[in-house]
C-alpha cells in the first residue's frame, strides 16, 4: 500500500494518488497531471479511478486529462450534473487491493461535496484516513460563501457534515483535506498538512463550536473575497476543461515585440520583487511578484488578453507557468528575453516608484501631510489593525473601484511586507496616476517600529 500527497504551490492544492496491489485511484487531480503516472508507473500500478471531492472554484481540475491518459472512470458527487464523469452517492464502495474505499456526502461548502473514507480490510472495518475536500481542513473548516441566498441551509449542511459524520469516524483518523495554508477557500488553516481528526476535534478553533447554531452563526458572520476567476473555473470543471496535452514554453521576445503586444492589448506581468520592480519596470506593466500569482492573477488578469511575462530567471518563468494554467490563463504569448536589461538597452524609456519606509510614513501621517494611505489587505486584515487615517481599498477590488481615489494627492500603497503594496502602486501608475509611493515592509514593519495602529 502506497499514499502520496502532490502540493501545487500558490494556490495551495493537495492533492493524492493511493494505491494496493496493481491499481491506485487520484483525489482532486491537478490540470497538469503527468505526475499522477509517473508516480503510478513508479509503484508499478495502473490509476483505474478519479475522485473529485467537488467541483472546485479556484483551480482547473485535471481529471479528464488524466482519464484520456489512463483509462481511469472519473466520479463525483450526485448532487451537482457535471457533463462528464459518474455520480457516486452515500455508501458507495470501491475495493483497490485490500484498500476499501467509503464515500460520504458531505455538503456545505458545496452540495455535491464528497469525502473519500480510506480503510484496510487487514484491519477492520475502523477508518484509516480520509480525504474530505474542501469540507474540513487543518485547523479550519470549509467556507461556506458561495451560496448567499442559502447561507443558513450550507452552514447547517456543513456542521451537519462534520459533526455527524466526519468526526465519528473516530479520533485516530488521518486527515487529508484539499487545501493547505495559504489557499483563498479559507483563512485560517494550519501551516502543517497532517492532523487527525482527533487532534482537530480538541484543537481546530472552529470544532469547538459544537452547538448547531452557534456554528452556523460564525459561519455567517465570515467574510471571503471571491475572484472573479472563480465563474470560469467552475463552469470549465462543470463542463470539463480545455485539454492541456502539454506544459507550453513561452516564446523569447523581443523589446520591440513586447512593445507592440502591449500596444495592442496584450498584458504584461512583471514577477520580480517588488524591490526589483520599484527600480524599473515597464510602464504599463502590472507587478505580481511570482509567490503572489495564484494568489491575485485571478483578479487582475483577465481571459480574453494575452499575456506577456516579466522575470529575472527562467525559473521563474516556468513557475509562473504552471500557476497560471492551472488558473486557467492559457494564453501566455511569450516573455521579454534577458528582462529589464533587453528594455533598458533598447533605449525604451522606464518607470519607478519610489519606497517609503516606515518611519518615514509614520512621521508623515503624525504631522498631517496631505496624501492618500492606500491599504489594500483584506478586510479581516485591517480589522485587526490599520494606521490612523489610512483609506481601505481591497486588492482584488482595486481596477474596479479606481475612481475612488483622489488623483490630486499622492498615494502611498500598504499592505502587509510590502508585496500587495508593489502590486497596487503599478495598477494606479497603469490608470495613470503619476505621484505614487509604496510602502516596502509596511504592516511589518510599523509593527517592529512601534507605529500607532488602531484596531476596530
């Protein structure tokens, strides 16, 4: 018996390929899912099945990529009528080796959501593991948002999901859930991917509310931001997905290529530090540092647009890569060849933004100077802390409420290091904003300066 976990970087996905005796099946497989069989050819094993826990909102799901290559069945949840795969419903078994596979719907944060129970028929009939999407994870549990004329029927559904069902299956159970820390589907998961369901019923802050409405009133009360991603990413994993056969290389361009790409409307994407782009950057350009691409592209970029790709390694070109098709953002024309420096020698002119430190905005805002401190964290973020007088925009928010800034006065961007700050101060420069500043450490570093920060 083999269990392998596969983590996607930035958008924070697990995902598993476990297996006995000659066949394993895949949970939630990625879009670029080469190496489900490479781990299956390894194990010297055939992949016969694909679960999907749910049909997921922000990544593209590659199941049918998978099954096109192996031969595999695909299964879901009934509740939901995806355009492919087969429904699987409460009780349903499946057998790989002496592995028994249990399924359990588990809605709440979704109603077709399904848990996978794993357990050894050497050993009873007690669980081992399971696998529980998008329903319980480390230290948090599933969000439960994307039904708001519902809400109060998907909370119950979850608590209902969790406590009825997922938690008797008893303490010594391993917990495989879809997301780690750092996923846009919940806010407070553990840094660690290993728990047990016991370890998480005494310790997971929200399994202490174990009375029903006390549990469906902190759900209510959550708040999550939704990328406009999320609507393309479900309907692609209702209908099914473009195939991705292959992970594409981007083209090396030219400066006057790119030039021309950006002219006509393609977008540029600079992944360099916000350091690095704070020096230099092409005007026009939008700045996501790389470790920031899962994160943010999803409310920045847009479909319909080519992209073009800024970046000091090919390392890092071939990261980005991978975040975005598994985004979903297939049209990536090409990359600027040696970065900066090929635009820089070409004689094309370039554009900087200045840094603030954070004593030096602090002494500003203490003596009244006239400027705008843009705060662009999450709501959550600023609740438990912000500087007197700052102006609160969201990040994801910030193209669509640009008006809302007075262009007279300078703008100071603040996040939370510094790396959402970089991305808002090249989103003014792109509307045209010309006095602009960011705040290189920001919410960090007022702290270890001892700022004055106002909670609400």
């Amino acid at each position: 018996m083999f269990l392998e976990k596969i983590p996607s970087a930035g958008i924070a996905h697990l995902s598993y390929i476990i297996g006995d005796d000659l066949e394993a099946v895949v949970i939630d497989p990625r879009r670029d899912c080469d190496i489900y069989r490479d781990i299956a050819a390894r194990e010297g094993v055939r992949i016969t099945r694909i679960f999907e826990t749910h049909r997921n909102e922000d990544y593209v799901i590659g199941s049918l990529d998978l099954a096109r290559r192996t031969g595999a069945s695909i299964h879901h949840g009934k509740a939901l009528d995806f355009a492919y795969g087969q429904p699987v419903s409460d009780g349903d078994t499946f057998e790989v080796g002496d592995l028994r596979l249990l399924i359990l719907e588990t809605p709440g944060h979704t109603f077709e959501s399904i848990s996978v129970v794993v357990s050894d028929s050497n050993a009873g009939d007690d669980a081992v593991a399971v696998f529980t999407g998008d329903a319980l994870f480390v230290g948090d549990v599933g969000r439960t948002d994307f039904y708001p004329d519902r809400a109060r029927e998907v909370a119950a559904a979850l608590y209902d999901s969790i406590f009825n069902k997922l938690l008797p299956l008893g303490d010594q159970t391993i917990l495989y859930p879809a997301h780690g820390a750092g996923s846009v589907c919940g806010d407070n998961m553990a840094s660690r991917e290993f728990s047990t369901l016991g370890h998480e019923r005494l310790h997971n802050p929200v399994l202490q509310k174990t009375d029903r409405e006390e549990f469906i009133r902190y759900k209510l009360q959550e708040r999550h931001e939704q990328p406009a991603y999320f609507r393309k990413m479900e309907t692609w994993n209702l209908q099914g997905p473009p195939a991705l056969d292959y992970i594409p290389a981007p083209s090396p361009l030219a400066a006057d290529t790119v030039e021309k790409a950006m002219a006509e409307g393609a977008i540029a994407v600079d992944l360099r530090s916000p350091e690095a782009f704070a020096g230099a950057f092409i005007p026009g350009s939008i700045a996501i540092p790389l470790d920031m691409v899962s994160a943010y592209a999803g409310y920045l970029l847009r479909y319909d647009h080519d992209l073009l790709l800024i970046a000091e390694t090919d390392n890092q070109i071939s990261r980005a890569v991978r975040y975005l098709l598994r985004m979903g953002f297939d049209r990536i024309a090409g990359y600027l060849k040696s970065g900066l420096t090929a635009w820089e020698v070409s004689g094309r002119s370039y554009d900087r933004i200045p840094a603030v430190h954070a004593a030096t905005l602090e002494k500003r805002l203490h003596n009244h100077e006239s400027f705008t401190l843009l705060d662009v964290r999450k709501i959550g973020e600023v609740n438990e802390g912000r500087l007197v007088g700052s102006t609160h925009i969201f990040l994801g928010d910030l193209q669509e409420r640009i008006n809302e800034i007075d262009r007279t006065r300078p703008v100071v961007t603040f996040c939370g290091s510094g790396k959402r700050a970089i991305i808002a101060a090249s989103i003014l420069k792109r509307h045209g904003f010309t006095d602009v500043e960011d705040s290189l450490g920001s919410m960090q570093a007022c702290k270890q300066l001892g700022c004055e920060i106002k909670t609400r």
